[in-house]
C-alpha cells in the first residue's frame, strides 16, 4: 500500500498524518512522571513489560504495576526488594509472591502469544535456583510448558543420565550455572534445540560474582549456546519466548 494513499485516506478523515503518528506513538503509554509505562509492549513482542522492582521506591513500584494491570490485566514484577511485599498484597490481594526468586505477579496473561513447545530450566546447583525461578515464573505466567530440574552440575555429572530424557524433550534449554558454568558447554553438546546459558554470580573470590561464569559461557567449545547477563533469568525467559512464538504472516506493505 502506498503511503500517499494512506495520507490521503487520514486527510479524508479530517486527520493530519503529524497527528496520527503522535496518536500511534502515545498508544499503550502512561506518563506518571516518574515513569512512562508501555502496556503495549505485550502486542509487539512476546513478553510484556515487566516492573524491575531494584532501585524504586515501593510507591513507584506499586504504581507502576497498577498501571500494567488497569491496562492488561497482568502485572509482573522483578528483582522485588525485601519489604516491598506487603505493599504489592496490599493493593493486588490475590497475586503471589515468589520469595526464593524475588517475584510477583498479579492477574493473567490474556494477550495473543502462544507458544510453539516448551522449555526446561536447569540448574547447575541449589544456588542457582532464585535465578532459575525467574525464567521458569515468567514462562509459566505467559503459558509456556516448563520444567524445572535442579543440582545437575558437573561436580556429579552422573546426576545428569537419570534426567537426560526429561530435558532432552524440551524445545529449548535454559542452563542456569555459576562458577565455571562448565553445564553449559555439557548440555550445549548434548541437546539438540536452543541453549540459553546464564551466568550466575555463586561462587568463591575467583568465580568473580558470575563473571568467569559469563566468559565460561561465551568462549564455549559448544556451538550456537546463547548467553544472557549475569544473574538475567527474566532475560533468558524473553529470549526463550521470542523462540517459541508462532510465525505470524509479514506485513502486507504492497
């Protein structure tokens, strides 16, 4: 379709085309002030906003996610800060509170996404799982099959054969690993699908609170494994989803 055509159509309907991209532009945007919230971001990629609960006050934090939900019907927030608890229950009674993660969520998912498979979450070890919570809260909140296998590390890599089939029947792998990260190269060997490694920041003075996990990750002999920042498993959940959304037919621009 040519743009001098839709030009012409808005003019006809009394609409300059200046106005109708600051309308377009302004959709699904909420200026508090302190924060311009983008409800619509759910309609242009798989995951919605999510409230990044570090560094605000629970005033902010609060607001924002009731902006989201007001909106969608759906309000997620990250990395919760202690305290900041009792203010999200208060105000969105029936949402859940992930403590070990630092989750919450209120409402569900009502958007357009579906998932075309399903994911396994992996830990290296116990002290991985608050960062594998968040992946494996957010794909369960955006309907995607998940399973969570924990402590398969290689420092009893024989725990990893009595799993094996579990994970090798997921669509695509999120491998959560501190020190070393040496499961990351492992299962990126072994499975056949997407390997999202990340890098966690457990371990002693040298593991560099997750960095020699990250540069582990990236220089894997394992070809293909993707890797997020240290400690993202809300940025591994997003990748995973970009992954398994359905192909949606392109833009007709003729």
């Amino acid at each position: 379709m040519e743009i001098s055509y839709l030009i012409d159509v808005l003019r006809a309907a009394g609409i300059e085309p200046g106005e109708a991209v600051s309308a377009l532009r302004s959709e699904g945007l909420d200026d508090l002030g302190f924060s311009v919230v983008d409800s619509a971001r759910g309609e242009r990629q798989p995951l919605p906003e999510i409230v990044l609960g570090q560094g605000k006050t629970a005033e902010q934090v609060v607001d924002i996610a009731k902006s989201l939900f007001a909106r969608t019907g759906l309000a997620i927030v990250s990395r919760v800060p202690e305290g900041f608890g009792s203010s999200l229950l208060e105000v969105f009674p029936s949402g859940k509170l992930h403590t070990l993660s630092r989750m919450f969520v209120a409402g569900e998912y009502s958007g357009s996404f579906s998932p075309t498979g399903s994911v396994v979450v992996v830990t290296a070890g116990t002290s991985d799982l608050p960062v594998a919570g968040e992946a494996v809260i957010i794909l369960e909140t955006m309907g995607v099959p998940v399973k969570l296998i924990a402590d398969i590390g290689v420092a009893g890599i024989h725990r990893l054969s009595n799993v094996l089939p579990d994970i090798l029947s997921a669509s695509v792998c999120i491998a959560c690993a501190g020190m070393d990260a040496a499961l990351v190269s492992v299962l990126g060997g072994l499975f056949p699908g997407p390997v999202i490694a990340v890098p966690v920041s457990t371990g002693y003075g040298a593991a560099m609170s997750g960095f020699t996990a990250l540069f582990s990750s990236l220089s894997s002999c394992s070809p293909g494994v993707c890797v997020v920042n240290i400690d993202n498993g809300v940025g591994a959940a997003a990748g995973a989803l970009r992954i398994l959304r359905k192909e949606t037919a392109p833009l007709d621009r003729s």
